[in-house]
C-alpha cells in the first residue's frame, strides 16, 4: 500500500468508515443471496452496518425502481403522478417497518429518501463513486447539494451508505448500472414506479421475481410495467392492509 493509499485508508477509519470483502464474515448476506453473478469484491461503508442484518417480522429492505426516462410518460403529470405514488409506497413501507435502500444522484432516490425520513426511518444509499468522493474526507458533507431537495441528510448515526467502488473513485460511465445492480441486491422487497420495456430497472425488477422476492408494480407506468404484470408480480394494493400483506409475504419467504 503506498503512501497516498494509506492517507486515505486513514482518513476513512478516523470518519467511521471501513472496507468488507466477499470473504469476510460481515459481508451482507443479501449480496449472497441476491446477486446472480459478478458480485462487487468489496464495498465501502458508512454508518449503520445493523441496517443489512437479515430481515425480521418487523424489519426488512426495498427499493423503488422507476427508469430514468420512459416512453409514454414524459409529461410533467404523468412523472409528477408516478413520483407521487412512489412517495405514497415508501412512506407505507417505511411505516411497516421497512428500511428504504435508495441512491443520491436522481430525483426518484432523492424522493425516496426525503420520504422516508420525514417519517424519521433510516435510509441506506447506495453511491454511484467512491464515498470520500460523495462525502467528503470526512465522510459528512450533503448527499444533494446540487438537488432542490436540501432537507434529505445523510446522518452516520441513523443510515447506512456503502459504495461498490473504491473510497476516492470518480463517478465514471456505466456506475450507475453497477450501483442499481448493488441496491436492488439488497432489497427484500422491489417497487416498480415507472419502469422502461428495456434496460436496467426492468432487468433488476425481473431479477428480483425470479429470485422469488416480492414486486409490487404500482398502478400506470408503461410497457415494463406491464411486463412486470405479465411476468405474475404483485399489483399495488389499495390500502395499508394490502401493503402489511405483501411484507408479511415477503418476510416469510425471505
């Protein structure tokens, strides 16, 4: 390890934070669940490591899937619809007890994050570049200082945030295809917002049904979600016993 190397390596354990490899034994289990090939060789991580502990009755993981851009539902409306029930989804899930793994570079993760969190539940984020990268040195500057949404926090003590990418790496093409693929491994549970008939979300949606986790598709969307629906995943429910339901399902199989 040079001198640069160990600089950083420093830094990273004085701000709280540390390296795991697929071979230690705190490796999250949901990655070895989860993945189904080429798993990272190491995360970064940040925080509440508890966060990833195996789901329970009144504990478990999910992420909200919605494509970047999806034809059909480029209008204000329709993206403000889709976001407003992708919010309505998390703050249920989060009520039940579920933990929301999202990222901080678009405004679908962005608003799953702010929705979790202005019902005080913990976030995990899942980064696109490396966490000093995202963070700061000292691990604590804003995940969205660009965002309009200023209110969302990383807070060490409350979340969790990892990264699939060395602690100074710089965000690149394709990390975003790599961290969607690390924050859908971790969850128990996929939310389909909007979804494209191609392309990553749809992949990572698919996945996670063949694995037998649970896929709630919310009601509109466009061709992926109606793959999805074709495919035998779950449809929205209409009320808070639905959702408790669909997570009382999803731990049990988990």
């Amino acid at each position: 390890m040079d001198a640069a190397a160990r600089a950083l390596w420093r830094r990273l354990t004085l701000a709280g934070g540390r390296i795991v490899t697929c071979t230690d034994a705190t490796w999250p289990d949901r990655i070895v669940r989860c993945y189904e090939e080429s798993p990272p060789a190491a995360l970064t991580l940040v925080g509440r490591e508890a966060l990833l502990a195996p789901s329970a009755a009144d504990r478990f993981t999910f992420g909200v899937a919605v494509s970047s851009a999806v034809p059909g539902s480029s209008t204000r409306a329709a993206q403000a619809g889709t976001l407003q029930r992708c919010d309505e989804a998390t703050s249920a899930l989060a009520r039940l007890g579920g933990v929301v793994v999202t990222g901080h570079n678009r405004l679908p993760y962005q608003r799953a994050a702010l929705a979790a969190q202005r019902i005080r539940t913990p976030v995990v984020y899942v980064i696109d570049k490396g966490l000093t990268n995202a963070l700061g040195p000292e691990l604590n500057h804003p995940l969205f200082p660009a965002a309009r949404i200023r209110d969302a926090e990383f807070q060490a003590n409350i979340d969790l945030a990892l990264s699939p990418f060395a602690p100074s790496a710089p965000f690149v093409k394709d990390n975003n295809r790599r961290r969607d693929r690390v924050l859908f491994a971790l969850c128990d549970l996929v939310v389909a917002g909007d979804v494209k008939e191609d392309g990553n979300m749809l992949e990572a949606c698919l996945s996670a049904h063949r694995q037998r986790r649970c896929v709630v598709v919310l009601d509109g969307g466009g061709g992926g979600n109606r793959r999805l629906r074709e495919a035998g995943c779950l449809r929205q429910p209409d009320s808070d016993l639905g959702w408790r339901q669909i997570v009382s399902t999803c731990v049990s199989a988990s």
